[in-house]
C-alpha cells in the first residue's frame, strides 16, 4: 500500500505495511546513536567510540520495525550534536525536558564542544568526527555528561516529530591526565602500571618489568599459571595488603582477551585429551578424547571437570609447548586431524574445534556445530 505524507513543504513518500498505520507520523522517527563511548574522555581528545572508531548515529523508524530511514528527504537532514547531564536518565522526554538537560559552556569559557557539530545524515547515517571536550565534566552538577543530537530543521510544525539521540554516561578528564591515566578497562597490551595501585616507575611496576611482565597480557598469564609466583614478585617488591591485590586482579581481569589468540596443549599419547587456551592462558575448551570435538567447561561432568583440572596442572608446568592456532594451522600439528571447513549446526551442547577456532567463540558459548571428518 502507497501512503503519502505531505507536511508543508516536506513530503515522505513510503512503502507501508497496513499495521505501520497504527502508529501517529509525529512519534514514529527518533534518531539514535550506534556505539557506545568509552567511560572516560578526556579533553582536546577526538571523541571516539569503545572500540576506537568513529562515533555514528542513525534515524529509525519504529513505525517500521525500527528499521533505519535509508531513503527519502529525511534520510539527509542536519544534525547538531551537543552535551547533556549525565544524570539525564528518563527513557522518555518531551523538547523542553530535553533542553533543560543541555549543558552550556561557562561563563567566559569556549564552547563545550569544538570541532564540526553539525552532522548531515547519508542514508540515514551520521558520522562524528573531530569533535573534542573543551572541559571537564566534574565542575559540574552530577560530574558526568552523555553526548546529544537533535534535528536542525524545524520538522515540528511540518507533522513531524523526530526524538532526539541520548548517549550512554560519561566522565571528561583533563587531557593532561591521559599520559599518566589508568586505562578502564585495561587493553591486553596496557603498560602493567595502567593497573590501579601499580604506579608508574614505582617498586611493583619495577618489580615486574624485572621480570619480564610488562603489560596486562603477561601479568594474566603468570596469574593463570602460577599465581604464588606472582604475588610473590609484588611482596618482593614492596608492601601490599591481599585486597588491594585482589582490586588489582580484578582491574586486570576487565581486559578483553584477544579472540584471534588460541593455544593447545595435548596430553602426548595418542586419542588422548587436549585443551585449548585464550590468550592469557585461561583454559576454554577441552576434546576429551583427542577429537576436533571440543567442549566448554560448563559442559563438563565431575569426571570430566577432574581431567581438565589435571591437564590444566600439566599445561601451566609446560608452558613452552602451548602450540598456538590460526586459521592457518595444519592439520599435522594436532594428533586429531582438523575438521572440514564446511559446517554445520547441529545442536546446542557441543560445538566444533574448527568453528571454536575461526569464529573465536567465547567459553560460554553453548552453539554447536559438526562436519564431515578429514584424512590424516
């Protein structure tokens, strides 16, 4: 069914499912960020998204399944992008509610944001680049800011109404700070004293430079495998009470383990069990019998669990013959020949080396795939 709505001097002209009309035009668009920010920006910083890239918002339609308006005049309309409170919370709010929760620059100060705030939309899409904090967000009430947008055009008195964008909670540091900063959370390559309580040049993060633990990466591993030794080197290195040890584990443990590094360690006979490790050498998987068929540790019965725990014992005493997988491992490496790269699901209980190996399929994980076995 063709509907067509004209509104003044802008006309949307739609495809429409009959039950789309249910929903009034002026409540169906609202633009919406992409990607999350990181919990921490600092000022004269790009403002970047978790994951390192450009921050993108879009506009939907939830009069149609929320799919993004990729056509059409209100596909490239004009965006200001600005500051809110971070205590701005209501998952509903009208234009005035909205406004009174921007935040302004001081009083003799530049403004908040500088940089392109204006973003046009391409197909529905809006990219933000080069735009930095001018200031800190804990002179502030409630020490925090979110990132706004909203529609320059004045829709509103032509029938449509498009709510405006609201980003996850944040706090603004001074750029100065960056250098020196903790990292929330950690990288896998983070310096050691990116870690709270490990200052910089300081006795712990001296202590495990001199031996040979660098970054958050290797400070995980020797925790994994031989954690006496590592807390050892902290007492050497100076006073440090166990739960403040344990904040510092547990501040290196919100480090995301790299999916493209996995290891396995095989018992040495024949048909015998192997486990595969992650990148900081928590064990993932294990084949209880030397096939490609691997199993997560929430799969594992009590006599299964017992022989993981035994080869875990026997891997963490023979780290040097982790043997490490990619997609260009072959097959000779492993007793058990390597699967058949073409797969299929089968259940939900078990799933396959090769689709462990190539998706990086996290430990809890519970899909399952099989495949046609391969000659030795």
């Amino acid at each position: 069914m063709l509907h067509q709505f004209v509104l003044s001097d802008l006309t949307i002209v739609e495809e429409l499912r009959p039950q789309t009309l249910l929903q009034p035009v002026e409540n169906r668009f609202r633009l919406q960020f992409i990607n999350e920010f990181n919990d921490r920006i600092y000022t004269g910083c790009s403002i970047k998204s978790k994951d390192g890239s450009s921050t993108t918002l879009e506009l939907v339609d939830s009069g149609n399944g929320d799919q993004r308006v990729a056509f059409g005049q209100l596909s490239s309309l004009q965006v200001e992008i600005l500051v809110l409170r971070g205590d701005f919370v209501k998952n509903e709010w009208d234009d005035d509610e909205f406004c009174h929760n921007i935040v302004r620059n001081r009083s003799g100060k530049a403004p908040l944001l500088d940089g392109n705030v204006y973003v046009t939309l391409r197909a529905g899409v809006g990219v933000i680049e080069n735009v930095k904090f001018t200031d800190v967000s804990s002179r502030r009430d409630g020490k925090s800011f979110r990132l706004g947008a909203r529609i320059i055009s004045g829709l509103t008195s032509r029938g449509v109404n498009i709510k405006e964008a609201r980003s996850n909670e944040f706090i603004v540091k001074c750029g100065r700070l960056k250098e020196n900063d903790k990292h929330h959370p950690p990288m896998p390559n983070s310096e050691v004293w990116r870690l709270i309580q490990i200052g910089k040049d300081g006795p712990f993060h001296r202590g495990l430079e001199n031996n040979q633990i660098s970054n958050v990466k290797e400070l995980l591993r020797m925790h994994n495998t031989n954690p006496a030794k590592l807390r050892e080197i902290i007492k050497e290195s100076g006073n440090m009470s166990e739960n403040t040890w344990r904040n510092v584990i547990s501040h290196a443990m919100e480090c995301a383990t790299d999916t493209n590094e996995l290891y396995v360690y095989e018992s040495g006979a024949l048909n015998q069990p192997r486990l595969v490790l992650n990148s900081v050498h928590d064990v993932v998987g294990i084949s209880i019998d030397g096939s490609a068929r691997i199993l997560s540790l929430d799969q594992l019965d009590p006599s299964q669990q017992a022989l993981a725990d035994q080869l875990k014992l026997q891997a963490y005493g023979n780290t040097d013959k982790l043997v490490r997988l990619d997609h260009n491992t072959p097959p000779a490496l492993s007793r058990a020949p390597l699967p058949n790269p073409a797969l299929q699901i089968r259940s939900d209980d078990e799933f396959d080396f090769s689709y462990y190996l190539l998706l990086h399929i996290s430990a809890s994980t519970k899909s399952c795939v099989t495949h046609p076995k391969m000659s030795a």
